[in-house]
C-alpha cells in the first residue's frame, strides 16, 4: 500500500494434523503487534504475498499479488 513498517515480526505456525482430509487451514499468520495497525485499515479486497528473501521474508499487502504464487 506505499508504506514501509520496516521489520516486524511475525509468527506462523504449520499444524498438518488440522487438515483432516476436509481442506481446513493447517498454517496460521500470527500478526502479533502488527494487529493494531491492520485494525486502522481497511484492506477489504487486497492480497498479502509473502516471499522469502534471504533469511527473511518480505510481506506485501497491495492491490494484486506481488508475484507468482508458489502452491
């Protein structure tokens, strides 16, 4: 969205044993304290990429995907 918070981290947990063949969500996004400022935005209708960058990631909230989705 034009804003750089700069590092923030986050947290995601990877729970295979909650897919049980029924396609729920087996890996969570945890915001942490990042929260608060997704409160104060509206972001209906944008997409979040998450890609690697060396040893850390880079997380992009914007109109289209960033890239190519690796599935």
């Amino acid at each position: 969205m034009g804003v750089s918070y700069g590092m923030v981290e986050f947290e995601i947990s990877h729970t295979p044993s909650f897919e049980a063949q029924q396609g729920n969500r087996a890996t969570v996004l945890h915001w942490g304290d990042f929260n608060a400022t997704l409160q104060r935005t509206d972001l209906s209708g944008k997409f979040v990429t998450l890609e690697r960058d060396g040893a850390n990631f880079r997380l992009t909230i914007a109109d289209r995907p960033a890239g190519p989705s690796i599935v």
